[in-house]
C-alpha cells in the first residue's frame, strides 16, 4: 500500500475527494479542513493500493494538485486493516508488477547528479579496485563493486530514454562520464603515490593476476553478464526491492574495469588500458539496454493488464487551473 498526504486548496478539496472516493483501491480517506497553512487549504489523507497509485497521481497531476499544492507519497511497510485488504483485492493487477513512474523519475533524478558525495564515493571505489588488480585480491574487487555508485546514473538513462527526458539523459550521462574521468584520473595519480611509497610496483601489472585477468579480457559474456545485470537492477527500482542492488553491484565490472584502465595507463600498458576500457563500455552499455528494454517491456506489460481490467481511476470533471 502507499500513503497519500495531499495539500489542496479549499475550494479544490471537493474535486480531489470525489476523484479518491472514485478510484478502486483507495482507503482510509481523511479530510483535515483548514489546518494546511504554507500553502494554505486543506490536508486529506489517503491509503491506495500500489497498483493503482500511478494512475491516481497521474489523475491528481492533471487535477494540478502539484502546482496549486502538494502531492507526497510514502512506501507502507505494514497495514493492519481489513479496509486495506479489500482495497488490494479489488485493484486489478499485482503490486509487485506497478511502476510508479513519477517515483522511479524521481530516485534516478537523485541519483544521477554530478555531486562531491557520488564522485567521492565513485573515486574510492575505483582506487578499492586498483589495490584489488594490483594485488590479483577478488575479495578487494568485490568490496569495490558494492562501493561503486554508477548504477544511478545508469538506471537515470534508461529512465529518460524511456519516459522520453532528454534532460534527464544529459544529466545523467554528465554524471556518468564525468564520475569515471574524474575517478579515473584520481585512481592514476594514486598508482603514482602508491608506487612512490613502494607499494605497487610495474611488476605487478604484467604479472599474470589469474583471479582479476578477466577485467582487461572482455568478451561476449562480459556483455551478457551486463544485460542481465541490467534486468535485474532496473525490476529491482521498480519494484521497490532495492536489496537486489547490492547483487547487481557485484555482477558487474564497470569500476574494477576503470580502475585497470587508469593503472595500465600510469605504467603506460597500453594494451591493458584498452582492454580494460572496452571491458567498462560494455558492461554500461550492456546494462542502458537492458534497463531500457525491462522498462519498455513493463509499460507495455502493464499497460495490457491494464486494458482487460477496469480503470482503477475514473476521475470526475477536471477544473484544474
């Protein structure tokens, strides 16, 4: 279930309430006359079954909740309430399957800005990395990926490509490049530091590394790994099970790739820099393509399952000014 806190004009508050009163998978509707004061009107409160809250905050946009008030939504981890129940057995389809698509612009808008926190955390995952090829260490790797936060940036192009932003795909595809430039050059001039101090040396990247040697040697399961990477982390946004994040992050070899490349580079192998570097474009690639083609498959899913129900919203007479 999701909760509803609405902040709505007096004179709008009528219309909103026929409109909730209206949809199927609505309960728990409460009015507070009055008490809104910035901006000022009234507060009503609803609960709606997940598959039925895109469409009614679709309804309550057009309605211009939004811009003449306010429209907040929470995720309910726990209802207790028999109101509740009959509300999810009448909306049609299953919550687990609902895209709230105003929700999923929303996190992958968050997630895809080129802030000093996502560059910090992209840079130590990547120099992580670097310590985990150097020393041909999987585990170093591993914790590197579950570092690493690019998935962000990644989910917000498909996101936009999807719901057609090209606003969107700009600013996430700033933050992805300019993230892996700004970690890579970092994670160089670390080798450097590193190699000063004595602790990596050029030795340790021509050695053979039979535990990390697959991060320069890309191949079609590289890209295969990517997609369904790509799948699983985009159903995982989705669906609000953001746990399966964490296994996305694992599966693929986006940061440890970069971070190869940037050492390679600072010890001038170029063979590996390449290699690594067509390792990195491949799993991102892979991984934008899945992520659009699972989104276009659940709009179109659910836009089917859609058809041969009924509308959870039947709106009332729209007056939105």
């Amino acid at each position: 279930m999701l909760h509803l806190r609405l902040t709505v004009p007096a004179d709008r508050t009528e219309e909103v309430v026929e409109l909730l009163e209206h949809t199927v998978g609505t309960a728990h509707l409460a009015v507070l006359a009055g008490v809104a004061r910035s901006p000022a009107g009234d507060v009503v409160l609803c609960d709606v079954a997940r598959e039925a809250g895109d469409e009614l905050i679709g309804a309550l946009r057009k309605l211009g909740i939004d811009r003449s008030g306010s429209i907040t939504v929470e995720n309910m981890d726990l209802t207790l309430s028999a109101h509740a129940d009959e509300a999810e057995r009448e909306a049609p389809g299953e919550g687990a399957d609902a895209v709230l698509w105003e929700e999923l612009s929303e996190v992958t808008h968050e997630e895809s800005t080129f802030s000093v926190t996502y560059v910090a955390f992209l840079s130590v995952a990547t120099m992580l990395a670097a310590c985990g090829v150097m020393l041909d260490n999987a585990i170093l790797i591993v914790g590197a990926m579950a570092v690493g936060p690019e998935f962000g940036p990644l989910a917000g192009i498909s996101t936009a490509l999807v719901q057609r932003a090209p606003r969107l795909v700009a600013r996430s595809l700033w933050a992805l490049i300019g993230g892996f430039a700004v970690a890579m050059v970092v994670t160089a001039g670390f080798s450097w530091l590193m190699d000063v101090f004595g602790l990596f040396d050029a030795g340790m990247v021509t050695a053979d590394r039979p535990n990390t040697r697959f991060i320069w040697h890309p191949d079609w399961m590289s890209f295969v790994v990517a997609l369904l990477a790509g799948i699983a982390g985009t159903l995982s946004l989705t669906s609000a099970k953001s746990g399966a994040l964490i296994g996305v992050a694992i599966s693929v070899t986006t940061v440890p790739a970069a971070a190869n490349a940037a050492v390679a580079f600072s010890y001038q192998d170029l063979q590996q820099t390449w290699g690594s570097s067509a390792q990195l474009l491949a799993n991102l690639g892979g991984i934008v393509v899945a992520g659009t083609l699972t989104l276009l498959l659940q709009k179109a899913l659910w836009a089917s399952q859609r058809r041969r129900a009924d509308p959870a919203v039947k709106p009332g007479p729209s007056r939105a000014g």
